[in-house]
C-alpha cells in the first residue's frame, strides 16, 4: 500500500463535535471579515489572507462532516470573490498572483469532495 493510499493516521478533528466547533468558529469569522475585504484589494493582504484561512478551516470542518455539497459551493465562493471578473469574456480582471495558491487550492478542495460525492462534472 502506497502512502497516499492510506487513510490519515491522525485526523484533524478529534470528533464530530471538535469539527461542528471549528466550522462555527470559522464562519463566524469569515462572516466578520468579508464585509471589509474586496477582491482587488490588495491594501490589505493580512486581512486577504485571514480570510482565506478561515474559508479553508470551514472547508476542513465541512470535509470532516461529510458535508462534500457544501464544501464544492464553499470552494466555488472563494474563486468567485478572489477572481470575480476572471469569467467575463470580453473583458476578464484575474486574481492577483497572491490569491493563487487559494484559488488553486479551492480548487483542488472542490475536485476532493467532487470525488468524494462519485459526481463527474467535466470541467467545471
């Protein structure tokens, strides 16, 4: 057996408890911080970074529920607010180069819980 086909020896949540906590901790704080963050603001890249983190703790603690249907939305949430114009053809604005690592990681994270669901949406 490969290493990576072998479950996490040491799963981030204790229990379903300790991961329902993180998921309200971390949308409690996304909630608090979105309102002052906008996508091309790149002022203020802690808070940009903050954000992210949380978003990512949410997507843990969702992964750890089981709840992959919340998880692809919430990934989708993310790209959609680091690169809202990258969808406009005419005339497409991109993330800036230090949302890359989230997006692409949002992205993955999506395709992880894709994967998880057995859905198949192309490339979506």
């Amino acid at each position: 057996m490969h290493d990576i086909d072998r479950p996490d020896p040491s799963p981030r949540f204790a229990n379903l408890a300790t991961a329902a906590s993180a998921l309200a901790e971390a949308e409690a704080l996304v909630a608090r911080l979105l309102p002052l963050s906008t996508p091309a603001d790149s002022a203020s890249p802690d808070l940009q970074e903050h954000l992210a983190s949380a978003w990512f703790r949410q997507v843990e603690a969702l992964g750890a529920l089981g709840r992959t249907a919340e998880v692809v939305a919430l990934a989708d949430a993310l790209c959609a607010h680091f690169e809202p114009g990258a969808r406009d053809v005419l005339a497409p604005v991109f993330a800036p180069v230090a949302a890359w690592p989230w997006i692409a990681r949002a992205q993955c994270e999506k395709a992880r819980a894709l994967a998880a669901t057995g859905a198949n949406t192309g490339a979506s």
